[in-house]
C-alpha cells in the first residue's frame, strides 16, 4: 500500500530531527539535513505515485537540485570554519552571540 | 506480491542506515551508512515507478553528494581526538525522541487516513524522462529557471570563499 511509503517518509524525518538535535558534529548534522531532505523526497514521489500526476517527482527533482547546491555550499563553509577554529564543534561555532 | 517483500527489505535497509548515520560517532561511518540509506531509498523509487527520479538519486545523491561529504571528511583527516565530546547526547537523543513520538505517531495516524491504492508498477512512460521533461518544460518552467539562478549563485558564492582564503593567506 502507498501509505507504507509516507509512513517510512515519516520515520526517517523524525531520524533526521534527532540527529539535528541531539549531535555536535557538524558533518552529522549536515547528512542529518541530507537524511531529511530525502524523507521530503520521497513523501513527494511517494504522492506523485499516488494520484498518478508527475508534479510530485518535479518536485523531487527540485529538491534534489537544492540539496545539491546545500552540500556544495555547507562543505566550503565547514572547510573554512575548520581552518579558522580548528575544532568541527558545532557549540564551538556560536559566533552571533556577541 | 514481491513489490511489498521488497519494499520491506529497502524500509529495513533505509531505516538501519538512518539510525547508524545518527549513532555513530566518528562522521565517516555516518557517511557510509547514509550513502545505505540513500541506495535503498533509490531502490523504493524504482518501486514507485519513478524511473527519472531513481537515476537522479544514484547519480546525484549517491554518487555526487556523498562522494563530496566522504571527500572533505577525508580531506580535513579527522581523528579521534579532533571530534567533539558529545557526552550529553544520549540525553538529547532521548528527550528528542519523548518530544517527537507523539508529532510522529499523529503524522502516522495521518498518512494511515489517506484512501490508499495497491502499489503497483505503473507503465505507459509514467515518470520516464520524455514524459518528465514534457511537464518540467511546460508547467514547471518559472521554478526551473529559479534553481537554475539558485545553482549559478551557489557556483559564484563557492568561488568567493574559495578566494577569500586565498587573499588573505598572500
């Protein structure tokens, strides 16, 4: 059944939250975003499939593109963040607070 | 119906990697058992009959994102002693977990109250790349071109950190 595939949508974005929320690591939490972005993906292809239109997997396309463009971008700025601080703690990057 | 056995093999596969991708410690074997995930997950797309969608998520997640994530995380040579402490996340793991069970179980409850069809193997071009490409160029063409801008400022803003470092370093 269809609705299968949105309720394991549904468990790997709550996987993904806890993995926000409860590590450090800032490369964890960059695939934990990776891991929800994919649990979008596959609640839209998911829909798509279930009214038998493609907007759903249009959409999918979008986000993969997005996530794309997320990794490129967050990796240089991990890559800068660890020359300049050393550490890859996310606490340790807290640099707004004034 | 052997849709659903194989359907049931990908979730377990997919919710492993997830789980190991949260629990490991070092952000190499989490790169790997997400690299799991999004395999498997490939695997439930093809299931969904979206033929363009399974290529792009082998292609572009499995092949190019994680490639990228397992080469700066071996890039940047990490050891042991360079990973943060986390010695409270066992604790966050489990209030996260007590805050998000109820969200989860009414999003279930949810996706169980849609009038749901047999999956079955669509035919008839359905999520194929004519087909794809058909909507993408005729409904879909504002937001394409927006990731298109998107894509060009992700490629100008790479360019300016990447020279930023080099300014200062001469």
């Amino acid at each position: 059944m269809i609705e299968d595939y949105l309720v394991l949508s549904v468990i790997l974005f709550c996987i993904g939250i806890l993995g926000v929320i409860s590590r450090r690591n800032v490369f964890t939490v960059l695939m934990s975003i990776e891991l929800m972005l994919n649990a979008a993906n596959l609640a839209f292809v998911a829909f798509a499939r279930l009214n038998e239109t493609m907007d759903g997997q249009i959409l999918a396309m979008m986000v993969i593109a997005v996530a794309a463009a997320e990794a490129a971008l967050g990796l240089a700025v991990i890559i800068l963040l660890h020359r300049q601080k050393g550490r890859l703690d996310s606490n340790v990057f807290s640099l707004l607070k004034g | 119906m052997y849709i659903d056995t194989l359907f049931s093999i990908f979730a377990l596969i997919a919710i492993a990697g997830s789980l190991g991708l949260v629990l490991f410690r070092h952000p190499m074997q989490s790169a790997l058992c997400l690299a799991v995930t999004m395999i498997s997950l490939a695997g439930i797309y093809a299931l969904l009959s979206a033929k363009l969608i399974f290529l792009l998520q082998l292609i572009v997640y499995a092949g190019a994102v994680m490639a990228m994530i397992v080469f700066i995380i071996m890039f940047l040579n990490l050891r042991e002693k360079d990973l943060p402490e986390e010695r409270e996340r066992f604790t966050y793991l489990i209030g996260g977990a007590v805050l998000l069970i109820p969200v989860a179980w009414f999003m279930i409850k949810v996706m169980k109250s849609i009038p749901g069809v047999k999956n079955s193997i669509v035919g008839n071009g359905f999520g194929s790349i004519k087909e794809l490409g058909q909507v993408l160029f005729t409904n879909w063409l504002v937001p394409f071109e927006i990731i298109s801008l998107l894509l060009l400022v992700t490629l100008v803003g790479a360019v300016v950190l990447a020279g930023i470092r080099r300014e200062s370093n001469d």
